[in-house]
C-alpha cells in the first residue's frame, strides 16, 4: 500500500535529523546553546556528556534503535513484536550508548516476568522511531495496530500511546496527499481533550520565536512538553533546513522533536529538501 522507497527516505530523513540534532542534544543551558563552537549547518559531535564517546554522523540512542527496529523488519512481511523484543535485548546486551529510563525499567520488567514489559515512561522519543513500521504494514488500519504494539514495548504508558497514534495518522494523512496543517487539524477533531489542547497551542505559536517557544512549552522529554514543541514546528516552518536548526537551537530534547516533525514535513515534499552534507551518516538506508 505505501510506497516503498518513499518510506526509506523518510526513514534516513529520521535518521539524518537524529544525526544533527546529536551536537546539541540535552543540552538545556541557555547561555550554553546560546554560546558554543557547534557548526549549525554541519553534523556535529555532541556536546552533552550524556553522548559521551559519539562522534560526527553517529545517532543518539533515539536513531540506534530506529536502525535496530529498520534492520528487524529488512526480510519481513508483517511485525511479531514477540520477536521485535528479543531482537531488542540482544541489541541492548551490547549496546555502548546511552541506555535511558524507559530501557532501563522495560529490561527489569522482562526480567521479572511482568505480564506487559513495557515501561511506564511517558516519553515523546518512541514516536519518533515509528517509521519503519510502514514497510510491513499494508493497510493503515494495520500501521496503527502496529505503532500501538511497538511503542507498549518500552512506552507503556497512555500519553505515549496516544501522541504516537496521533502523528501516525497524521503521517498517514500527509503521505495521502494532505497539507500538513489540514492533516493536523483533521485528527486534532478526533482526539481527545489534552491532545487537541497541545495541538492547538502549537497552532497558536506559528508566529512566535521557536527558541523562547520551545522553551516556554518545555524543552524535555515528555509528551506534554514535547508535543506542541512540534505542532509548532510544523506549523511554522516551509523549509526542512530552517526549521530542525531552530529546532536544535532550542536544545532540550530535540532529537524527539526534531525526528517527527521532519518524517511528518517530508511526506509530502521532495527529498531534495534533506542538506546534502547531512547525509554523511555512519549507517545508511
């Protein structure tokens, strides 16, 4: 049903904005974002000690695990995520990066033989991962079954669910044909309350400074401080470039932000819009 080289280019286009957004990643000093030696319009090495031993072109933990998730799915049809789980433990077993909150809790979960292994993190970044699914999904009923099942592996909680079913119908509607904006409002109607409260509070910024918004909204890691941060984004912004560098210049978590926004820009847009120097990624799709 979707086609498929347009789904791996917006796969690399995650995977390229998590690339950029690495340098100033959790950083959330002011004067730090404000007064550094990062390149804006380059891939930089990472400034947060949190990505200690990352170099230029490499992925946070949030980009890692959408190859992981992309690497799965490479000789499937559909998505067991029985199996995803296994595949995922392996991978962490030996994994040098960083292990977040959500991994941590999940794994001792598993190891204690909790019925749902999920965590009850309500983090921004797992919807950011999403992507992939759209190569074994066949139907867009059938994506959303497999979004929901992905992200109650290690996000099990109702705020992450639900901000990840609201930007993959978005998503959806946007690889349809649909305007950004028009998809955004379409599925703010259908949602519930909290959501189209952050939604309209992204619409209403459109005019306003991204790093005083974003920083207003909240520059960290979860749902409710993430999730108008993008509404925001989109909303403002025609040009992929302008718009993940003012998003990394927020500091914060912007690789989550910065992750969907850019798949949801670009579902409709050329693929000449991605930097060419920023394809210099050390994995590739």
């Amino acid at each position: 049903m979707f086609d498929e080289k347009k789904i791996k280019e917006l796969i690399l286009i995650s995977l390229v904005t998590d690339a950029y957004c690495l340098g100033a990643h959790w950083v959330y000093d002011e004067k730090q974002l404000k007064e550094n030696d990062l390149n804006w319009n380059e891939l930089n090495k990472p400034l947060s000690v949190w990505h200690k031993g990352k170099n230029v072109g490499e992925f946070t933990h949030y980009g890692d695990q959408t190859y992981w998730l992309y690497e799965f799915l490479e000789d499937k049809k559909t998505f067991d995520e029985k199996e995803y789980l296994k595949f995922w433990q392996e991978k962490i077993k030996s994994y040098d990066g960083y292990v977040d909150g959500a991994t941590r809790e999940t794994l001792e979960n598993i190891k204690n033989n909790k019925t749902s292994s999920g965590s009850s993190s309500s983090d921004l970044s797992i919807v950011g991962r999403i992507t992939p699914l759209l190569l074994v999904s066949n139907s867009k009923a059938e994506f959303l079954e497999n979004v929901e099942k992905f992200v109650k592996l290690t996000h099990n909680s109702e705020k992450s669910i639900s901000a990840a079913i609201f930007f993959a119908k978005v998503l959806l509607e946007c690889l349809n044909g649909k305007d950004v904006i028009n998809a955004i409002k379409s599925i703010q109607k259908e949602s519930n309350t909290t959501i189209q409260a952050f939604v309209q509070k992204g619409l209403e910024s459109k005019n306003d400074d991204t790093f005083k918004t974003i920083r207003e909204f909240g520059p960290a890691c979860d749902v409710a401080e993430g999730f108008s941060g993008i509404i925001h984004l989109l909303s403002k912004y025609t040009n992929l470039k302008d718009m993940l560098i003012c998003n990394a210049k927020a500091g914060g978590d912007s690789s989550a932000r910065g992750m969907i926004a850019s798949v949801i820009f670009m579902a409709n847009q050329p693929s000449s819009q991605i930097p060419q120097n920023w394809l210099a990624i050390k994995k590739v799709i």
